[in-house]
C-alpha cells in the first residue's frame, strides 16, 4: 500500500542529485573558463607587445645591442638607445625596496604581534586606504612636499630627480607589503609562538627567529607584489624624475624610467618610433621576470 510513494521519493532523491551534479558540472566548466581566460588575456598581450616590440631588429635590421646599451634615446635621428632608462629603473627599484621592505615589514610585525588590539584596528585600515590613493596623486604629493624639501635641503638646482622617485616608490609600495605580510603572520599557529616562549625564548626573539621564518613564503609574495608597484608606476615617476636621459650616477640626478619613456611618447609615436616603445615594454617585462625569479631563488634557498 506504501510503495509508491516510496517509488516518488527515490524518483524525487534522483531527480534532485541528477540536478546537483549538473550543477557542479557546469560550475566546474565556468572556473575552468574564467581560469582560461586568464590565462589567454596574458598571453594575448604577451604576444602583441613581443610581436611589435621585436618587429624592428626582425624586419628592418636595427641593433638590439644597440638598443640596450645605447645611450642616446632621439627617434628623430633614428637613435634608440635605453640604456640611461634601464640604469634609472634598476636605482629607483632598489632604493625603493631598501626603503620600503623594512619598514613595510617592521610595520606589519608591529600591528600583527605587538599592537594592541585597538590600535591595530585603527592603523591597520590607515595602511590599506593608501592603496586606494590614485598613483597622480601620489605624483602631485611628492612634486608638492618632497621635492622642494629634496631641492631645498639639499641644495639641489632641481629637486626632481632619482632620490624623489625613491621615497615616493617606497611610500606607494608600503600599503601592499604590509597588508600581505601581516595576513601572512596572522596565519602562523599559535603553537608555534608558546612552544617558543616555552623553551624560555622572549617575545621578540620568537618573533624574528620563528614566527618571520615561519611566514617567508607570504613576506616574499608580498615583497614580489610591492616590486611590481614599485616598477610598474609611471604616472608619480613622471611628475618628480625630472625625465633626463642621462645615465645617472648619483641620487640627485634626474632620470627617465622604462615605464616614464612609453607613456611620454606612446601618444604621437608611429612606425619605427612606436615599435621601439614596444620593445622598451618587452625589456620591461623581462626585467620583472628576472627579478621575480631571483625573489624566488632567494626564498627557495632560505627554506632549504
């Protein structure tokens, strides 16, 4: 007498898991596609800018030695020469990250294992909203305050120059070192900090010889992560390099970046020109290649 409703709930039961697996089904093909298309936007602009930027020394036999270690940059004598903007780059990004990366770190050690919980709460957003600051103003910020302070201080004829880019690359790298570092030592177990303190080591002891340690791999993202700030911002740099194509040799020099010298001239550039600022893209690609593969080399090796 009660078997068919019985036959109705299985029939339902079927009904309902047929309906749940379609569901994973599809949701499974729809993180594959976003993934994809992730994947397929890099290499998209990968290959345009390779494409362009290699078209000069392919088809019309231009230098790339040349090119690199060239000094002269005037694309109306058909002289293309980056090397004073590739010795301005690899300056202003490592004195930013002598600067930024202790302090961002200092910082983030502070509001994760030292600060009281009510002044984490306040300083620990200060710190994320600096993310949100758009990059010009940034720009308009040094070119206002750090600037005359560079030229008046210092008793330099012009404060734009490669000691700005630096203190302004490290003041903008700050928010995306911090925020992952801390999140980074936040997830450390606790086990680790009281088996620490109970074998008798201090608090600052424990903090820099297992807690640090035992976060590297989260520090060195966020490091890798404030380099690509640090290397890929152009609208600040413009405003206070000064935008010399010298080779500089001292930190009051004015200097042109790589990513300075594309957005200056992209917008009237063609032909040759163009393609020439393509290929200072791919040089500026590579540059952040080998820097975030020698970041992981480094971390790797700590950790063995």
């Amino acid at each position: 007498m009660t078997s068919p409703p019985i036959e109705k709930h299985h029939i339902g039961n079927g009904k309902s898991n047929k309906r749940k697996y379609m569901l994973e089904s599809l949701s499974s093909k729809l993180f594959l596609l976003c993934a994809l298309l992730s994947v397929l936007s890099l290499l998209l602009i990968v290959g345009f800018v390779f494409y362009r930027g290699s078209h000069p020394f392919i088809a019309e036999g231009y230098s790339f030695f040349d090119f690199i270690f060239g000094v002269d940059w005037v694309p109306g004598e058909d002289k293309f020469g980056i090397f004073p903007m590739i010795v301005a780059s690899i300056y202003a990004t490592i004195g930013s990250l002598i600067i930024g990366v202790p302090i961002g770190l200092f910082t983030a050690i502070f509001l994760s294992e030292i600060a009281p919980k009510r002044v984490a709460k306040i300083i620990s957003p200060a710190v994320q909203l600096l993310a949100g600051i758009p990059s010009v103003l940034y720009g308009v910020f040094g070119l206002a305050i750090i600037v005359p302070f560079l030229q008046n201080y210092l008793g330099l004829a012009k404060g734009q120059s490669l000691l700005a880019v630096i203190v302004v690359l490290a003041i903008m790298m700050l928010p995306t070192i911090v925020t992952v570092a801390e999140t980074s030592i936040r997830a450390v177990p606790k086990t680790y900090r009281e088996g620490s303190l109970a074998l008798g080591a201090s608090e600052i002891g424990t903090i820099f010889k297992v807690v640090v340690p035992a976060a590297k791999s989260g520090i060195m993202a966020a490091i890798v992560l404030g380099l690509g700030r640090a290397i890929g911002e152009t609208m600040a740099v413009i405003l206070i390099a000064g935008n010399s194509l010298i080779v500089p040799t001292s930190l009051t020099d004015s200097v042109r970046p790589l990513t300075t010298n594309i957005a200056l001239e992209m917008g009237y550039a063609a032909g040759v020109h163009q393609e020439m600022l393509f290929a200072t893209g791919i040089v500026l690609f590579s540059f952040i290649m080998i820097l975030n593969f020698v970041l992981a080399k480094i971390s790797t090796r700590g950790a063995n």
